[in-house]
C-alpha cells in the first residue's frame, strides 16, 4: 500500500508515518463497530493534517470508487459517503488462465467453474476447447473437442453441454453439441448441422439448443431445436434468423434473442418467447441485435446488445421486460453487450466492450443493482471483449473473453470478481476520536488535505 498526501494549500508542513505490507487477516466482522483499514488521523494546528499510522487488517475486498469521494469531516467527526457508485470487490486470477478466447462460462451446483473458446491450455494444462475449474486447479475434460466452443450449459443433475463448431467431443463422434456426464463425452443423437450459438436447460432437464441450422437430429428445425434426453425436435416452425441467445425462466418458457424478425411465423423483431406450444413477441420487439439474455427469480427477462430501443423505448442496448412492457436500464450503455448474468440477489451483470454504463466510467464490465450502474473495479483493459459471465450460488461472478487484466490484476481471458461477505454498512460507519476509518484494501490511496480540517479520498485504484 502506497499513501499520497497533497494539500489544497500546497503545505503540509509534516511528514507522514506509516506502515506497508501488514499480514493479512481473515477475520469477518460481525459488528458494525469491527471495522478494518484504520487509519489514525490527527490534527497538527498551523499545519493541516497527518496520517501518522495506518493499521490494515487485510481480509476486506476492496473498495472501488469509481466516482466521487468520502468526506471526512473531523470537527463533527462524521463520515458523509457521497458516492453511488461503488462495490466492495476483488479480482482473482484464475491460475494462469488461457492461451485464447473464452466464449461461454458455466457453473454447476457445485461450484466448479467450465469454461469453452479457442483455447487448448487452461493454467498449463493441455486441454482442448473446454475445461474445468474447481476452485484451485484447471482440469482437462478427457480429451475435450476438436474446435470452437461458443456456448455451455449445466443442467441440476451437473451433466455439462457444449455447444459450438466441432465434430468430435472426447473422440466420440458429436456434431456441434455433446454432452458430458463428469466422466465421458456423448453425442446427443446426430446432433446439429451447421452451428450452434446458445444453449438453455429447463428445470425439467430439457436442453434448447440455437444458432444457425436447419436440422437436429435428422428433424428439421430453423436455428432453435429441444433435446427431451432422447431426441431432438422442432419449436413450431423455428426462427427465421441466426440466434444469438438462450434463456428459461422459472415457469419454463423459452426466450430467445438474435438477429431474426419472425418466430414461428409471428413478426418478433430479435426477441421471442415460446411457452411450450407456441411462439410470442415481446412487444414490438428491438431495433437491433440480441447478442445475450438472462432471467432472474422474478421473472424479469434481460436483454444486451447493440440495440438503442425496444418496443420504442429508448434503451442504450439493455433492456429489461417485466412480462408485458420493456424498460431502460439507466442510461444504458454506450456500445454493445455481449455477455448477461444474474445472481440470487436479483443483481444483473453485463459485459461486452462498453465504457460507459449509465454514464458512470465502467470498462466493459458493470453490476445493475435495480436502479443504478456500478463499476467493477477499473474494470478490463482497452481493445478487450467481455464475452462470458457466470455467477455461483455464493455470489461470486466468474468473466471470460479476451482480456489480458482485470481491476490492475495481471490475468489471461478469465477472472474471478469475489465481493466476499461484507455488507455496505462499513462503508458508512464512523469516525471516532478523529480515527479515520477506511475500508481499503492494498491499493493505492490519494488524499487531498485541507487546512480546514476535511480529508478527501479519491482516485482509488486497485
């Protein structure tokens, strides 16, 4: 940890004290008043302020304020937090990552993490397009596939699904699905004939398959077709364009989302939901491509993409619908989304190659929280693609693509974003005795202090 001091007035006339490179401590705080990062400061009349001591217990994540300050105001010893955009994170590498892109992430009820792309070595080990990820190490899954994976998919019994352009899936004979039970590949019939871009499992353990097609299974079936576990079938008469995107809800319906103007004969411009039996637009529809969709417990449908209205209304290319009318996300984002996750929390996720996510600074990656946009850290670095998210039952939100760095941290097309067990209340404890308390983790900190007795922290960075 690093500490700057500068003064409004150019003097300070004192020299700092402070101590770097503390031991970590795992402690969690049970109690508003444990709080962590303590820094003592001290008044020094005539001369401004001195930090003469910071103490770091080191288990926190750390804080990212991607816009505003805390003001620290010592004669009423109170702390204003004046920042909504903010979240308590930590970025973590996942081993040495990949030698190429990642294009699709799963998670199953376990926790292991999957990963499917261009690759064929995942944290030194050989693998072929597709690995696992336990939490420690990456593991090869048999001898993997013979080319590109672009989707993937886990349904509650833990069987994985990949879906991409192959024809080979652990040297069994598997055209552009497969399924994988833990221990060996399959082919799901005679699988698929062209591409497949999406893959979805209902809570019945029906796996949706799309793309671009006309066939699965020796069924002919336009760019959407559903495996039962023994065979492949027709949704109606199809989609009459490539699909980009997959979700199911709760109740079983199917949306999809790409760059087609009819579903099942029935005009839906890019976005379409099918309930088992029939296919429905969602409104009017969206001007522009569907590249990803997510459904949280509510029901709340998610579209990203490089659209900037659905059903007419402005939407920078997010969007939400409720079941009967689509809404803003703020607003939005401005260039495209490519990769939509939600937690448990109801929090959305989006990645792509955005800068800007409801005009807060968010490097192509952001957390909507139901009404406002935050940073994730300083987010991927430039000329990067945020092409996969997954979340875990803990909350912890896994990124894919082909970014090389992640919050500062050195990583190679797959991060981890751990937000830990810290609830937001510590950002707005107190100061006590003039003891400032801050919530940092080993960044480094720019302070601005005044001859009036206020601190500002800013320029955060991890």
């Amino acid at each position: 940890m690093s500490v700057y001091l500068t003064s409004s007035n150019g003097s300070l006339g004192v020299t700092p004290n402070f101590l770097t490179n503390l031991p970590k401590c795992n402690e969690v705080p049970t109690q508003s008043n444990q709080l962590v990062n303590k820094a003592y400061v001290d008044s020094n009349s005539g001369s401004g302020l001195v930090i003469n001591q910071i103490n770091l217990n080191d288990y926190i994540n750390s804080l990212n304020l991607a816009t505003g300050y805390m003001n620290i105001d010592l004669s009423s010893n109170t702390m204003n937090y004046l920042t909504n955009n903010i979240d308590i994170n930590e970025i973590i590498a996942l081993g040495t990552g990949m030698n190429s892109n990642v294009n699709a992430l799963a998670v199953d009820l376990s926790g292991n993490l999957y990963a499917g792309g261009t690759f064929n070595n995942a944290g030194g080990v050989s693998v072929n397009y597709v690995a696992k990820w336990n939490g420690t190490n990456w593991s090869a899954l048999g001898t993997g596939i013979n080319n590109t994976v672009n989707a993937l998919a886990v349904d509650l019994s833990g069987n994985l699904y990949a879906g991409g352009i192959f024809n080979n899936a652990g040297g069994v004979s598997a055209n552009n699905v497969a399924k994988w039970n833990g221990t060996n590949w399959s082919a799901l019939g005679t699988g698929i004939n062209i591409t497949v871009n999406a893959l979805a499992v209902d809570l019945s353990g029906n796996l949706y398959a799309g793309g671009i097609f006309n066939n699965a299974g020796g069924v002919s079936a336009n760019n959407v077709a559903k495996w039962n576990g023994t065979n492949w079938s027709a949704l109606g008469t199809g989609i009459d364009n490539i699909v980009n995107a997959l979700a199911v809800d709760l109740s079983g319906n199917l949306y999809a989302g790409g760059s087609f103007t009819t579903a099942g004969g029935v005009s839906a411009n890019r976005i379409a939901r099918w309930n088992g039996t029939t296919w429905y637009a969602l409104g009017t529809g969206i001007d522009n491509i569907v590249n990803a969709l997510a459904v949280d417990l509510s029901g709340n449908l998610y579209a990203g993409g490089s659209f900037t209205t659905a059903d007419e209304v402005s939407a920078n290319r997010i969007a939400r619908w409720n079941g009967t009318t689509w809404y803003a996300l703020g607003t939005g984002m401005n260039s495209n989304v490519n990769a939509l996750a939600v937690d448990l929390s109801g929090n959305l996720y989006a990645g792509g190659i955005f800068t800007t996510a409801g005009e807060v600074s968010a490097n192509r990656i952001a957390r909507w929280n139901g009404s406002t946009w935050y940073a994730l850290s300083t987010g991927m670095n430039s000329n990067s693609n945020v092409k996969a998210l997954a979340v875990d039952l803990s909350g912890n939100l896994y990124a894919g693509g082909t970014f090389n760095n992640a919050g500062g941290v050195s990583v190679s097309r797959i991060a981890k974003i751990d937000f830990g067990q810290y609830d937001l209340y510590s950002i707005n404890s107190y100061v006590n005795n003039k003891h400032l308390y801050n919530l940092l983790k080993s960044q480094t900190i720019n302070v601005n202090v005044t001859n009036l007795g206020v601190a500002y922290t800013n320029g955060l960075a991890i």
